[in-house]
C-alpha cells in the first residue's frame, strides 16, 4: 500500500517517509482484505487478535480538560473517505506527527453489517488513542423486530473482546429528518422508533457485559429543537454529542447554535462532546476560538473532534499563510487542556 502524500504539508515532518510507509504496512496487514459489501468501514468483521473479556471500563471522563481528536483522511471525498479505513491509517503517523502528539480519540466511521476488526482498532490506538466509531443507520423497524439482533449481538461481543474503551456513535445526526439517509433509516417509524432502536442495541450490548463501549448519542446542532424528540432518555446515553460546522465563516455557531444545545442538555449531567466540526477559509480562527470559549464557557464538553476531510464543503485542515488551520489545530491540541490523557490527566 502505498502511503497518503498530503500536498498542503509545508513543514519537515518528524516521521520519514520509510517510517510511514511501515507504520502503514503494519495497519494494512492489521485490516485483512477490504469488505466485499464496500460502505463505511469497508474491513471485514473479523474479531481481530485480542482475545479475552473486557479488560477495561468505558473511556473515562476528564476531571479537567477535554479529549481532542479527528477524522484524519484528507481532501478525500465523503464516500471515499468513510468507506476505506486504509486512508486514514495511512496518514495518522503525519498527521500526528505535525501536531506534535497522538490523538486522544481516533474517528472512524463503518458500515452497519461491516465494522471495523479489533486488530485494526488495536493498532490505530496502540499510541493510547481511544477510537470514536461511527456505526451507520439501517432499518429502525427492523432492529425493533428482531431480526438484526444476531449482528448486534456478534458486534457487542467483538467490542467486548477488544477490551480497551471505545465510544460509538450509532446514528448520528438522526434529527436531520430531511436527509435521505436518514429518512430511510427512520421510515415511518421517526423518533418513536429511534429511540425504541436504540435502546434495544444498548440492551443487547448491556446483556453481553461489554462495560467498555460508551455510546455517544449525537444530534446535528442544525436543529432547533435540540434533538429532544430523539432522546433516548438517560439511562441509556453515556455521552451527549453534538455535530456542528462553520458554515459561515464568521464562527457563529459557537454563540448561536452551541451555546443553545449546551444549556439545554448540560443540567443532564452528562459529559457532552462535539462528535464532528470544522470550518473552511477561517478555520485559524475558529479553532483559536474554541480552544479559548470551550474551557471558559462549555466546561461539560469534554471531547472535541474535528473533520480533517471533505463532506459537503472541504474542511481539511490548511496550511495557507492567514489561514493555518492545521497550525491552530496543534497548538490546541498542545495545551494542557485539550491534551488528555497525555498531560494534566
């Protein structure tokens, strides 16, 4: 396999391109052959090398400070980018080399009926990186039925097996409504049935005894309403997550939609998180400012992940004078703050 070139970089990188090149040999040789059924993930569901029950808790929650991570495949298009782990793996020992420091959580994103093996998850988090996984949407009505119980339970089993904390984020987004994906997934069902499916996938991975996964139930600030149609309820959500862009590149959604969903979920109790953000022409300044608003004034959000890749806009992090994104994004993720579990833990 041949390693990512990112053309933007503009600095020595500390890894040398023979480094790379084996750090990316080994995850390849970790994933196996990619999935017959492509979609996200696109890794065949093997349970990997580890063996053995869980040997951890779930990730645990900040005392100080916040988590940082990324989903690190850039300038790729959404498809190609979710669909293929092989890409991010490919640029992570970049990537972190440039920020100086690996990432607290590791964003990966798989199909319903593919997910991500555990000798893969393994060597994406050998540095101490926790993986935030992305497990898609399917059919609310037929996961109430039953008859996706057997993936479930087979996948709620290999997490256990795996051993080390792990967030999963099924679903997200769900409270775009208008979105074909979404909108499939829901059918006639909407939000009764969302929450009635994911409270019956958390019953199933509760009944297997996997205590190391959190689920990250994560709404799209986009929504007024904050999601509340699609809560399902307390005691079947670990974290409150919460994606949001700069769509205006004026930073606005820190004020405008943030700090609205943050002070109607935060009297939860709940440790809160932003499962996806980005921004484009202004992004020095957007992370100058969440690395300055989010310990000051969201001191509940205690994980922050950026999207280093291309969805409906190119919000992979530049390396343009005026706008250096990815310098903004080390130096946030060299304070102490945002530096957990490396520093302050």
């Amino acid at each position: 396999m041949t390693a990512v070139v990112r053309p933007r970089r503009r600095r020595q990188l500390a890894v040398t391109v023979a480094a790379t090149l084996a750090a990316t040999a080994l995850v390849a040789s970790a994933l196996g052959e990619p999935s017959a059924q492509g979609g996200r993930g696109g890794v065949a569901a093997a349970a990997g090398t580890t063996t053995g029950p869980a040997t951890s808790g779930p990730p645990a929650i900040p005392a100080h400070g916040a988590y940082v991570g990324a989903f690190v495949a850039p300038h790729l298009n959404e498809g190609n980018a979710q669909a293929n782990i092989r890409y991010e793996a490919a640029d992570l020992p970049n990537f972190e080399a440039e920020i100086g420091r690996p990432l607290g959580l590791i964003h990966v994103y798989q199909a319903w009926g593919s997910p991500v093996s555990n000798s893969a998850l393994a060597t994406l988090s050998a540095t101490g990186s926790t993986p935030l996984i992305d497990w898609t949407c399917t059919s609310t009505a037929t996961i109430l039925s039953g008859a996706d119980d057997t993936t479930i339970e087979a996948y709620a089993h290999q997490l256990k097996t795996f051993g080390h904390p792990v967030f999963l984020r099924w679903f997200w987004e769900m409270n775009l409504v208008r979105e074909p994906r979404t909108a499939s997934c829901l059918g006639s069902l909407g939000a009764s049935g969302y929450v009635g499916a994911w409270q019956h996938i958390v019953n199933i991975f509760r009944a297997d005894g996997a205590t190391n996964v959190a689920f990250v139930w994560c709404p799209s600030v986009l929504d007024t309403t904050f999601g509340v149609s699609f809560y399902p309820g307390s005691a079947y959500v670990d974290w409150i997550g919460v994606d949001g862009y700069d769509r205006t590149q004026n930073g606005s959604v820190i004020s405008l939609r943030f700090q609205p969903f943050y002070n109607h979920w935060s009297p939860t109790g709940k440790p809160m998180m932003i499962g996806e953000t980005g921004a484009t022409t202004d992004q020095a300044s957007y992370l100058a400012a969440l690395a300055t608003v989010l310990p000051t004034t969201f001191p509940d959000i205690k994980a922050v992940n950026y999207y280093d890749s291309t969805s409906n806009s190119d919000w992979s992090l530049s390396s343009s004078p005026g706008n250096d994104g990815l310098d903004a994004f080390a130096a946030l993720a060299q304070t102490t703050y945002f530096s957990y579990p490396y520093i302050g833990s």
